[in-house]
C-alpha cells in the first residue's frame, strides 16, 4: 500500500512496479520466469488536498499514463497498470486502516512532503504543531497518526498470520528511514502507547531510501496531448517528469519485497553517499535556482539556469562547500554528479515551476544545508556559498510576508506566529539566524550569525 497519490509517486516507485511486472512477464512468455511473485499497489491519502485525483483514477481502472521527456524534447509514454487498489479517502481514515492491516499488505510506502515528517534540526517531533496535537488524541491528519490506527489493527491479528510489515519512506528527507522510525517512536512515547511501540519495534523496519525523478505539475496541455495516442482509454489523471530516474534502498525489509533490481534500483546496506549526493547537491541547488529565480522574476527553473549569476551560485555552493565536506566520504564522482544535476535543471520542455520548488524551506533548510554548513566551521572554512542560499530564502520570506511574491509561499512548518517574531523583530535577520527551527545549535555561532547579516546585504545588492 502507498499513501500519497501525488504526482512523484505516479511517476518514481509506481513506475518502477510497472516495469517490472512487465518484465516478468516477458520472462513469463520466454520461460525464463522463476516464479517471482507480481506485487500491486493499493493507493490512498491520509489528506483530502490533491482533488478528485482517486475518483479519477477509479473511473479509469487505475490505469494511467507517464510522459517522459528529456532534454531536447523528446517524449515518450507509458501506461501505468501497477496501482490496482483505489484506497477510498475519509477522514477517519477507515478505509486506509482496511487496507494497511490486510494480510496481503507487506510493505507500506509514503510520500508525504519533507515538512509531513515534523521534526526540527536535533531530529526531535514538534509536538506543538497542530497537525501533531490533533493526531495525539487519536487523529490521523499525518503519517504518525494514520500509521498508529494501521499498527493497533495489524497488532490484533498477531499469531494468527504473520503481521509483519516494512514501512519504506520514499521522500527527499535525508536518513528518511530513521527520521520516520525515531520520530514515531517519539510519537507513541508521547500517546503512551507502550505495548504498540514494542510491536512497532519488534515486528516492523524502516528501510533508508533515496528517490530521484523531477516531476513538475502537469502542463495545460498534457491531456490534449495524451489524448492524440489514441489509448482504450480516456486519461483525465496523466504525469510528466523528466526521463533520468534513480531510486537506492537500503535491503532491510522485514517480510519480502519486490525484485526491483530488475529494472535498475539499487538494493544496498548503506543508502548514506547516495542520499547526501541527492540533497545536498541537487536537492540544494534546486532551491537556489527557484528562491533565486524567483526573487529575479522568472517564473521557471530553466530560467534561472540561462542567468549566469544564478547559474554561478548554485555550481559555487556545490563546488566550494559541498564536495570538499563530501569527498572523503563517498564513492561517487561528485563533480559528474554535479555536472549532471544542473544540466537536468536546464531542461525547458519540464517547465518546472519556481513555485512547486520554493516551498517548504522551513524543512529544506535544515534537511539540506545546515549540515554542510556545520562541516564547513568544523574544518575551519567560511561557508559564504551555502550562507548565500540561506540569504536568499530570507529575502525571499520577507518578500512573502510583505505580499511582493507573485505566488503565495507554502510551508507546513512555518506559522503566523513565527514569522512575526522574524519581521517584527528590530533586527530581522539577526531574529531569522537565531531561529531554533531552522539553524539549531548553528543560532549561537557567531561567524554564521555575522556571514548571514553580510549575504542577506549582498543579495539585496544583487537584486538592486
């Protein structure tokens, strides 16, 4: 079962059970098929925020199609047949609890947002956030509180058949593994629940996993445009993302899994070189193009990738702060890995949107810059690359506060609150560089303090 029917999922781990099973079968018919099970997925939501996107896909069968396009335009289409379940949504999260606490349901994977994990810098669950509250008393508005009702059913049918279950975070949050699996024990600590988190603890893994695929909100015309293939069906519910693709998951599934190796995912021990490639250089990166090109006035990542003061800063934080803190540490060519992640960016035919990146900094900036600013001061170097794309998210939420965006800044983590004590403060950014949420133990060096009071000016300069 997957929860989380947005786009990314259609397009990453739904796409990769697709061509498996596709796989099989071939092998199937030549007989090379050494009895390997099909696996399915079973679809639902623990929000009712991304349309009527399940009852389309109902209507549909729960087939739909993936555009791929890369970077001088090329498309390609695939119908996805790997979702067989639509998990009908409800608040109380009945059909969901159904669904996850069947005997058939072996691993549960979610994509929830970075911000749906709710942890701040010192890995530790905001309790105080409202979302957390209401789940505390026995909601299940987050991944805590629907996994709880799921757990409690699977509990029950201990000893009868075998309730095991792996639960596979699949969001860009590094460690995603260990933040969902220490966060929740947070969780259930706080609702006093012993005897769950001992079943938790005993009967269940949380696999690390890095996921890669950009996957812009679908264009206007990406209906029309699947509707000239002349399916034998009409598709109301298409995906577009670029054609690279990767997904790495550390082997650590506590009652089977599907055979993805098959089609080019990674099983491995240690996620770790792989997941801090993906975050902090693209991931981070990423952000510099959108907060700087939005504060620019371009509305597309692309765009941003065609300035070259912008292009400059994204390759300069990767070049000066990223590699040398990651080089002793990983295998992989960190400069190809880099060269690749920004030509991936330049890619105009994905018109991905300044907008869909933007958001979330509140988790993006701990996830996915604080710790190379850490090892920056921990070796002695001045961070002023990384410091820069901090500035940029400053100026950019001063200009969200003060209405001067052209589309409205979204950030689970963030409330009025909290932004009141940053731009009502005589001194906002000194407020901004002492936030707990964002910087943790960062807040009280005074070199951090002091670069970011100088990159929020330099950037001001640079915008003019």
């Amino acid at each position: 079962m997957h929860i989380g029917s947005g786009m990314f999922h259609r397009a990453h781990q739904a796409y990769y059970l697709d061509k498996l099973n596709n796989k099989l079968d071939e092998e199937e018919k030549e007989k090379e098929n050494s009895g390997i099970s099909r696996w399915s997925i079973a679809l639902g939501n623990i929000r009712d925020d991304v349309g009527d996107i399940l009852e389309v896909l109902q209507r549909q069968h729960c087939k739909y199609t993936l555009e791929t396009v890369d970077s001088v335009g090329d498309r390609q289409h695939h119908v996805i047949k790997s979702i067989k379940i639509i998990v009908p949504y409800d608040q109380d999260g009945k059909h969901l609890v159904q669904q996850g606490a069947h005997v058939d349901t072996k691993v549960i994977s979610f994509t929830v947002t970075e911000s749906g994990y709710y942890y701040d810098v010192n890995l530790q669950l905001v309790a105080t956030h409202p979302d957390i509250q209401h789940d505390l008393k026995g909601g299940c508005k987050t991944i805590y509180g629907s996994i709880t009702k799921i757990l409690r059913e699977r509990m029950k049918i201990t000893g009868t058949a075998d309730s095991r279950i792996t639960l596979l975070s699949c969001d860009n949050v590094r460690k995603n593994g260990v933040v969902f699996k220490t966060c929740y024990q947070q969780f259930l600590e706080m609702v006093g629940d012993k005897m769950l988190l001992e079943w938790f603890q005993a009967n269940t893994t949380c696999p690390n996993t890095m996921v890669d695929r950009i996957t812009p909100r679908p264009p206007a015309d990406l209906v029309a445009r699947v509707a000239t293939l002349h399916q034998d069906f009409e598709d109301r519910a298409p995906v577009m993302c670029e054609k690279f693709t990767q997904w790495v998951i550390e082997d650590n599934f506590i009652i089977g899994r599907p055979a993805l190796e098959k089609v080019g995912v990674e099983f491995t021990q240690d996620v770790k070189p792989y997941e801090e490639a993906k975050v902090r250089i693209l991931n981070a990166s990423h952000c510099i193009l959108a907060w700087g090109g939005t504060l620019k006035g371009y509305t597309y990542i692309h765009e941003g990738m065609r300035d070259p003061q912008i292009k400059t800063m994204a390759y300069d934080y990767i070049t000066n702060d990223v590699i040398p803190t990651l080089k002793a540490k990983t295998p992989l060519n960190l400069e190809s890995y880099r060269d690749i992640a920004l030509d991936r960016f330049s890619n105009p035919y994905l018109a991905d949107t300044n907008q869909r990146v933007s958001s979330e900094g509140y988790t993006k900036i701990p996830g996915f810059v604080v710790p190379t600013i850490t090892a920056c001061f921990q070796r002695g170097d001045a961070p002023r690359s990384s410091i820069r794309l901090v500035a940029l998210f400053f100026v950019l939420l001063q200009r969200s506060y003060q209405g001067k965006l052209p589309y409205i800044y979204v950030d689970a983590v963030l409330t009025k609150e909290m932004l009141n004590n940053i731009f009502k403060a005589t001194d906002p950014v000194q407020a901004f560089a002492h936030d707990q949420v964002l910087f943790g133990t960062l807040k009280d060096n005074a070199q951090f303090v002091s670069l970011v009071h100088e990159e929020v000016v330099q950037v001001n300069a640079w915008l003019g």
